[in-house]
C-alpha cells in the first residue's frame, strides 16, 4: 500500500482556515471540513481536478493508484489530523527582529517558497465586512485596511521576513528569507518569541491592539482548528465563534478540542436555522 502522510495545513496571507491533507507524494488530497475531498498534483499542472476525477484520470496522470488513493479518502484517520506545518515564514518587527505575521506554511522543505512580496494580506479582495465592536474608523478608512497598515508599517522600511523550522515544544530554529541579517540564520527562537495565533497581539498602541484581537476574534471558528492552543485562548475563540455561528457550520468537525460542547451545540442549531431564513 502506499505510504500515505495525513496532516492539517494552515491557509495563509489571507488566512483561510486548515485544510486537512492525504499526501500521496506527487498528488495530495485536500478537504476543509471533512466531507468533501479534491486532488491536487504536486508536479506539473497545479489546477485543481473536479469531484467527479475523483477515481478517474487524475490520479492515473499523478502515477499514483486510484484504487489506494479511494481507500486512503475512505479509511482515513479520525479529524482532524495532526498539524503539518511546522515550516513557517514569518514578516519581522523592524523595531526588534522577532515574529510579527504568519506569512506562509508547509509541511515539506521542498515547498518553501521564495520570499519575493513579503506584505501581510487580511482578507482577500472584495472582502469588506470586517469590523471592531467599538472601534471608530480612521478618517474614514475600513477596519481592515487599518489592521493592514498597522502590521505592514511595523514591518517597514524594507520589511523581513524569515522561515523558521518550530519544533514540537514551540521554538524556532531560523532558516532562509529576504532581507535577513546573517546573525538570524540558524538562531533559536523560543516559543514565547511566536505569536499564538496570527499575528503579535502586543502593541503600544490600544488601536492596534484592538485590530489585531479582533481579527483573531473575527475568524475564532476558523482558528479554534489550530492544535495546542493554551486553554484561556481556546476559551476566547469558543466565544467569539459563537457570534459568528455560520463559521462553525463549516469548522466543527475540524476541532481538536471543545471546552464548552453545548453552546457549541446551541451555536451550530442557530447557524443551521439561519440557513433556512
């Protein structure tokens, strides 16, 4: 049987969820939330294949068994699978070196992309909805391109950014990147330099800081689908989840670990009957 790896991959710069993944080497599988699974070759054409080459000529051009590979989809791990990831780029603080933005991810070396745009993206175009509970708006302009100003200027003049390799305790090991000072490669970060989540939520500034918690609080259902969170920040995006309960509609069968199993479940019976509205 083919060797198959099963892992979770973290959509990035804009942050759009996990995606779990069956890698079968020269094609991998993909799934958002647990039902629905499309093929993706690794070499040659990257375009994603329909559902319905599920089985069919997709596989057979990846020189991968269709017949393992159905298996592999039918007979998985229970979800979510393990985190994969642990090759991350980072866009640094000018003011000190250190983690600021989660730029990128990936599970092999090999996918390590060259750093040529290093600035940190919110939300994808056309994405407007985004708003802080009593944050103004600054001269007019949206809370998420506030948020994009905030990290970008912090990361300005000629901003950084690094791979780093994290290990299973959460330190750093510095790799490669752009605009990096030779004494960063191959230093040791630990865990606490890395932001928990996305982004770093410690800032002077009280406006900052409010962006930058509200965007976390923004995508909880998304972000509650990250692996060893500490318990207090589980608690956090459990509850902010609940406010956006459509989220969780296509998160829930995604997450590692629930505190409050039944306002999860009053919140997915409330996103189920707005969908009937």
């Amino acid at each position: 049987m083919h060797p198959f790896k099963y892992y979770t991959i973290r959509r990035l710069n804009p942050y759009l969820g996990v995606l779990q993944v069956i890698d079968a080497g020269k094609v991998r599988v993909y799934s958002s939330e647990g039902k629905t699974w499309r093929p993706r070759r690794v070499a040659g054409s990257e375009r994603f294949w329909s559902e319905t080459d599920i089985g069919g000529n997709g596989y057979d051009r990846a020189e991968v068994s269709k017949s393992a590979l159905t298996k592999a989809i039918e007979h998985h791990p229970p979800l979510p699978f393990p985190a994969g990831d642990r090759l991350e780029l980072w866009l640094l603080r000018k003011a000190t070196g250190l983690p600021l933005a989660l730029l990128n991810s990936c599970h092999w070396e090999h996918d390590m992309a060259a750093v040529t745009d290093p600035a940190w993206r919110a939300f994808p175009p056309g994405a407007t909805d985004f708003e802080v509970p009593g944050l103004a708006a600054t001269r007019g302009a949206r809370h998420r391109d506030m948020l994009e100003w905030w990290i970008n200027d912090a990361a300005r003049p000629l901003p950084a950014a690094q791979w780093f390799q994290r290990d299973s305790n959460g330190a750093g090991t510095g790799l490669d990147g752009l605009r990096i000072e030779p004494a960063w490669r191959g230093r040791i970060l630990p865990a606490l330099a890395f932001p928990e989540l996305l982004l770093d939520e410690r800032w002077e500034r009280e406006e900052a800081t409010q962006l930058v918690q509200g965007y976390h609080d923004w995508h909880g259902a998304l972000l509650l689908a990250h692996g060893n969170l500490p318990r207090n920040t589980r608690q956090r995006l459990e509850k902010a989840a609940q406010k956006r309960p459509d989220m969780l509609l296509e998160s829930h069968l995604m997450l590692p670990e629930v505190l409050d199993s039944e306002a999860l479940k009053v919140a997915l019976v409330a996103a189920r009957l707005m969908q009937t509205l």
